[in-house]
C-alpha cells in the first residue's frame, strides 16, 4: 500500500478553545475490518470553564472532580465506527490502516514559521496541554514511533512523543520494511535551487514517513508551504531509517546596487556596485554584462539590470550629462 505525505504533529481528536491547564486521552480500539470504538476524555481546570464566552462541547458528558487537590471538569464521550475514515472529531486528518500497517497524518497544508503548527514553543506545549493516545490493533505491533504495551497489540504515545516526532504510526508485518523500498521522494523544490516565490514541498514515500522536517522542525501535514527567507534544509525520514534531504534557498529579495539611482542624472563618472546575500546570477548595463565595481562615465543614458540566483531583479535607469 502507498503512502503519501506526512505526519503531522497529532493535536487531540477534541479541540478545545481554551489551552490552559487541559489534558485529553484518546483510547481506540481497531478491529480487522476498520471497524471499532473509541473514547474521549478530557479534564480542563474548572476555574477556565467559568470565563465569559466560555462554550464546552456539548456531545461530551461533565462531572466535576478533583485531581491532586485542584478542581476540573471531566468531560467523556464514547462512540463506535464503520471505518477509520468514519471516525468522529476527526475532521481534517487522514488515517490509513491494514493488516500491514496504522498510520494518522494531518490531511492539510501546513506553514511553516519556526515553531510547530500549534504557535508555541515545544515546551511551551507541552507544560499547557497533555496529550495521550493509546490504540489497541488486532494485530501484534512489530514496530512504531510509540509505545508498545505488554500485550503487544496495544501502543501509547504521549504528548512528548507527538510534538517531537509529528508522527503516529505502526506496522504489523514485516512487508512495509522492505530493504529494497527506495528513499523517500521530496518534489516541489531541488537540491541547490533558488527560490523567489512560496513554495510547497511534498514527499511520496513506498511505505510509512517517520519524520518530516524543515530547517530540524518537524511539519504537521501532507505538504508543506515554505515562506521564509533564507536558506532551507528539507528532510525526511521513513521507517526503514533511509532519509532523502535537500537543501535550497527562498529569496525574495532584490539585489543591492551602489553608485547609481533610478531616475538619476550624474555629472562626472559613477562607480557601480552591487551584491546579494545569496549571489548574483547575472549584471548588465545596455545590454552587455559588467562586473562590480564598473564604472561609467561617458555621456549616455543608461539601464542596470542586476539578476540574483532566485530571479529577482534591480533594474535602474540613469543619465550621465557629461565627463
């Protein structure tokens, strides 16, 4: 079966709108036909759940308890599925199961900015909200990024996990590690390019992605857009431990020119110069190419058109009235 994309850094099945002093547990159990249960429990510090235009999620039922002296609301839900593509709250994530493999991955597009797709920092995450999912299979687990329980069939991963490795899969059999599976596959931007506009890069994959990150942040979906500038380090890693990486600049910056401004006029001779941060491809004046530092001094008017690597342009139109 292939798998394409990646997982994503696994938020709780329940979304709640406030993250202060919450904790949720998933447990699922998966039967051989895609068939199963699963229930949802949530705990939020009561004192969050009396602020104006505060809303609970009504199809859970709450009761107040106490934990560890501190006051909650704990709210449960239970339901049962036809299919793991018919599991409830679970809008916006793709997952895939059978006898080979479980995987569960965000189905859209993440940004990436520096931190992880929920806006803070790891352990900023992590200290606010604790996160467990544990899925009972009916089959003996052989490998994954969680935690295999003593029964074998049953894994946990935990909140630690999930922000870490963006990821939530196992396998089953030993056909998905295949040593003969090739390397992931990156597409949407090659080794050593050079970028001007927003991207969006992707990863095919013959079996399960492990990780997926950009610049050693791990992404949270099935394709990534790049909107930063600067140099960009895109890796990805499947179960087999065969990683493909590239590396490519975003650019979106027009070279810097010296000497010389647009619509200027000049008595006497200019001395022209200008750089990129990330290079330039090519510099012309009238056409015929010159270097930094030329400088010009006939009589003439004249256009600089000064290219970087990425394809952004400084083109300046000036005049020289005299020696």
């Amino acid at each position: 079966m292939k798998k394409k994309g990646i997982a994503v850094v696994l938020l709780a099945a329940l979304i709640l709108t406030l993250l202060c002093g919450c904790s949720t547990d998933l447990s699922m159990t998966l039967n051989a036909d895609g068939t199963g249960s699963v229930k949802q429990t949530v705990l939020i510090e009561k004192e969050y759940t009396e602020g104006d235009g505060v809303t609970l999620d009504e199809t859970f039922t709450y009761e107040d308890v106490t934990v560890d002296g501190k006051a909650y609301k704990k709210g449960t839900k239970s339901v049962t599925f036809s299919s793991v593509n018919a599991i409830p709250d679970m809008d916006g994530y793709q997952l895939a199961f059978d006898e080979n493999s479980f995987y569960m991955r965000n189905a859209e597009e993440s940004d990436v900015s520096g931190e992880a797709a929920t806006g803070m920092t790891s352990e900023e995450f992590k200290e606010i909200y604790q996160y467990n999912c544990t899925i009972t299979f009916p089959y003996e687990v052989k490998k994954t990024n969680g935690t295999i329980q003593p029964d074998q069939k049953t894994v946990v991963w935990d909140c630690d996990q999930m922000y870490e490795n963006a990821n939530c899969w196992a396998v089953f059999t030993d056909v998905p590690t295949d040593a003969s599976i090739p390397a992931p596959k990156i597409t949407g931007a090659k080794n050593n390019g050079y970028y001007k506009k927003n991207i969006t890069v992707k990863v095919d994959s013959d079996t399960v992605i492990d990780t997926f990150s950009v610049n050693g942040n791990a992404v949270g979906a099935g394709s990534c857009l790049i909107t930063q500038e600067g140099k960009q380090k895109v890796s990805c890693t499947d179960i087999n431990g065969k990683t493909t990486t590239i590396s490519f600049v975003m650019d979106q910056t027009k070279p810097t020119v010296k000497g010389v401004a647009n619509g200027k006029t000049y008595t006497g001779a200019k001395t022209i110069k200008f750089s990129d941060k990330y290079g330039i491809k090519s510099a012309t004046l009238n056409g015929k190419k010159i270097s930094s530092g030329k400088v010009v001094s006939k009589k003439g008017s004249y256009k600089l058109v000064v290219t970087d690597k990425a394809g952004n342009k400084s083109i300046i139109k000036f005049k020289i009235t005299s020696k």
